[in-house]
C-alpha cells in the first residue's frame, strides 16, 4: 500500500503548470498592442517630391493620394476626382486633417483640382506631403 502511494506521488509532481507561461505570453501580447504604432496609409506607392521645410502633422485622418497617371485614392480606394470632396467630408471629423499625397510626377492642375474640391466640400484644414530633403 505505501508503494501505491508514492507512484501516485510522483506521477503528480511530473505534471507541468503552464499558468505562469500563458500569464507572461497574455502580458507580452498586451505590451506589444499597446505599443504598436498605427500608420495611415494611402494604399498605393507615392513619390513624393522633397522640401526642406516639410514637418510632420500627427493629426492626420484622411489621406488622399495621386498618381501619375492621374488617379486618385481616399484612404486605400480608388475615387473619381469629381466625388472626392464629398468622400473625404464624409470621413472627416470636425477637428481631423487631410494630407494630399500626390507623386512629383503628377500635374498640378490635378493637385489643384482636388484641392478646390476638398475645400468645397467645406474640407479646411488640407496639407500637401513631402519627403524631407537636404539643403
């Protein structure tokens, strides 16, 4: 009988406790989320054209972008140019901005034109994007 016992003894202590693993991985999960850094961005490439006095603007809620080839994109979807003003006033919130991204290789009569629609729309804060370069 004392024999059956310390069998059951030790077939109990063999047995591993995965309780402090999954609280670390549950912490760790959690750290990672909490410091992830969510970039907006305007679904296509861009090449945008360089300026020395381009800052950031943290308050971005809507990106628009435009091609070379004269398309343009709200937030990763194609929009025709005569509907993006109001695309744009529908994503917007009351205190949020609009950065227009538009390839250096774009024309700017296209830049322009969104531009006016935006701001007909009632769109008042707009930027246009640029890489920071050298002097």
């Amino acid at each position: 009988m004392r024999r059956r016992r310390s069998i059951d003894a030790a077939e109990e202590s063999n047995e591993v406790n995965l309780t402090p693993m999954l609280d670390v991985v549950f912490i760790m999960l959690i750290f990672f989320i909490v410091t992830t850094s969510f970039i907006n961005e305007s679904g296509i490439e861009i090449d945008r054209p360089e300026s020395s006095a381009a800052s950031s603007r943290p308050d971005v809620q809507v990106l628009v972008a435009i091609t070379p080839e004269g398309a343009v994109w709200v937030d990763g979807s194609p929009v025709d140019v005569h509907r993006v003003g109001q695309t744009v006033a529908g994503l917007l919130s009351s205190d949020g901005s609009v950065v227009i991204q538009a390839d250096r290789n774009a024309t700017t009569g296209l830049l322009v034109e969104v531009m006016d629609r935006l701001q007909q729309a009632g769109v008042d804060q707009v930027a246009v994007a640029a890489s920071r370069g050298a002097q």
